[in-house]
C-alpha cells in the first residue's frame, strides 16, 4: 500500500512537470514557420526600411523568413489594426513607430487602443529630426531664427510630410514651447515639401535625416539644429533645439511589438535577438548609412513605458494646437 502510494504521489509529480516541459519545447521552437512583420507605412519608407535591417538579423538568427509587409493607409492605423486583429502567437508583428504614439489622439474614433492591444518587444532605431532652413532665411542659429519669426509672425511658412506626422508634431512642439507664428504647409510626403524648401517656397521644416542630410551637406539647405537630446554622428557641428530651448525634445523612432497576450517566451526570444542585432557591427553601419541611429537596447517593459511617454506628449501638442486629421 506504501510503496504503491509512493508510485502514485511520482506519477502526480510527472505529470505536473510535464506541462512545463511542453511549454519550454515549444519556446525552443519558436519561430517553427515564417514570421510576418506588418509595416504601417509605404514600401520603401524609413520604417520599411528599419524594418527590413533588423528582419534579416532577426532571418539570419532565428532560422526562419522574417517577411516584411507594408499595409500603409490611414496614417498606418490600416496595418496597426490587421496586427491587433490577428493571432497573438509571434508570427505577426508589427513594426511600430512615431505615427502610433500620435494617431490615439489624432484619430480617437479608432477601433482599438494602441496601448493596450500591442505589447512592446523592443525598440530598434532613433531618427533624429533636423530643424532646416532655405538659405536665404537670414538666422544662423535658433535663437536667430526666433527672432526673426517673432519679427514677421504669421509670415514663416513650415513645411511637413503632411498633418499629424512626426515632422509636423516637432513643429508644433517648437511653436508651443516658443510662442511662434509658423503658417503650417502640409504636403504629401518629404519630397515635395523638401523640394518647395529648397526652391524657396517655404522657409522651415523639421525634416528626418536621410532626406534632411543630403540637402544640407550640398548647401541647398541650412541645419540650425537636431531635435534628439544630443547631437548626431552626421552632423556633429550642429547643436541641439534643447541648447536654445530648454526640455525641447523630439525624434522618430521604430521598433518591434505583437499582439496582446503573445507568449512572454516568445516576446523574450525576439527581445533577445533584437538587442544582439543592435549591439552588431555590421547593423549598426547599416542603419549609420541612412543617417539612422539604432537604439538603446530596452526590455519589453522599458519600451513600453517610452511609448506611453510619446503617447502622453504628443497627446498635449495635438490638443494645444487643436490639430485635426488631413
């Protein structure tokens, strides 16, 4: 009776261990199948782009295709909302950026909370945005421009890649913290708002690097600062906003999340992988290359709360200037 008790009490314990082993085989497995990776904006897009860097290390170092799938559309709530609605498994993510952290109060209408129904999994670029001028704007610094605009209010035209974007939340940003009166000229993408700049049409843009930096270092264009904390590797000469505007802050940024409740083995095992790519020679080179820093390697936790941050600030800006969809 004994000995068949202790049997028992060993079959119990097998069998409570079992689950466990189960679950630990199948994180060991994970990606078992190609992994889908949503991009809410254009092909060929800086986050497309970013997008594409890290899917191959993430290709080269898990085993399986990681493949990239831009679903553009609605300023990428189209490609947000596909991701929310699919299979919280790992095998669709998104790849998140600036536009989710503003679309909540730029769209509140939107049929899911990005918040709440992405978790984090890990940041992957930082793109500072540069604060440029046509030429003939007589400033050399911010501190110039300022008085300038404050000299001629409502006569500066501020170009965007259109209404809502990270460009023109900077702008916004720089207007509310400075009192300025910037006449706001939305356009449909950097290009033509960079080609009216440098013919002279408007006068100022908050522009990301891989369009801002070529016009600047031709002449065509002026640098009066960075938007990030600190100043670039591509432009070391040229000083930050915050010098002149103090807690002035601003960047386009990408990374890595998947549904709610995916497995944490999972987010771990991408999180993971994600760091290592940061930390290599050869991504890092490729994302210098197209004037793009890669991030601070974050946990899923600290991503999430730097999302919620961007959330909570340009949620303020969109109100004070009562921005409204294009």
């Amino acid at each position: 009776m004994r000995l068949a008790r202790r049997h028992f009490l060993q079959l119990a314990a097998s069998g409570a261990a079992l689950p466990a082993a189960v679950r630990g085989a199948a994180a060991d497995t994970y990606p078992s199948r190609p992994v889908h990776v949503v991009v809410p904006q254009a092909a060929a897009s800086s986050t497309d782009i970013h997008a594409r860097l890290i899917g191959q290390w993430l290709q080269d170092h898990l085993g399986q295709p990681f493949v990239i799938d831009p679903k553009p559309g609605a300023g990428g709530n189209v490609g947000t909302e596909s991701v929310v609605r699919s299979a919280p498994d790992g095998y669709t993510l998104l790849t998140v950026n600036s536009q989710n952290a503003i679309s909540p109060s730029l769209y509140p209408g939107l049929s899911f909370d990005f918040l709440r129904d992405i978790a984090p999994i890990g940041q992957i670029s930082l793109a500072p945005l540069i604060m440029e001028v046509n030429p003939s704007v007589p400033a050399n610094t911010v501190a110039e421009f300022i008085a300038y605009a404050k000299a001629n209010p409502g006569k500066i035209s501020m170009a965007s890649a259109g209404v809502g974007g990270p460009q023109h939340l900077a702008g916004e940003l720089f207007k509310s913290m400075t009192g300025l009166n910037l006449l706001h000229v939305p356009y449909r993408g950097s290009t033509p708002a960079v080609t009216d700049l440098v013919a002279g049409r408007v006068q100022v843009m908050f522009d990301v690097t891989p369009t801002a930096v070529p016009q600047i270092k031709a002449g065509k264009l002026r640098a009066l600062a960075v938007t990030t904390a600190q100043r670039i590797g591509p432009l070391p000469e040229v000083p930050t906003v915050g010098e002149f505007v103090k807690g002035y802050e601003a960047s386009a940024w990408t990374g890595i999340g998947t549904p709610k409740n995916t497995p944490p083995s999972v987010v771990e095992t991408l999180n993971k992988q994600i760091k290592a790519g940061l930390g290599d020679a050869t991504t890092r080179q490729r994302f210098a290359a197209i004037s793009a820093d890669v991030a601070q390697p974050l946990t899923p936790s600290e991503f999430g709360k730097m999302m919620a941050d961007d959330v909570a600030k340009w949620s303020k800006v969109i109100k004070f200037a009562g921005i409204k969809p294009g």
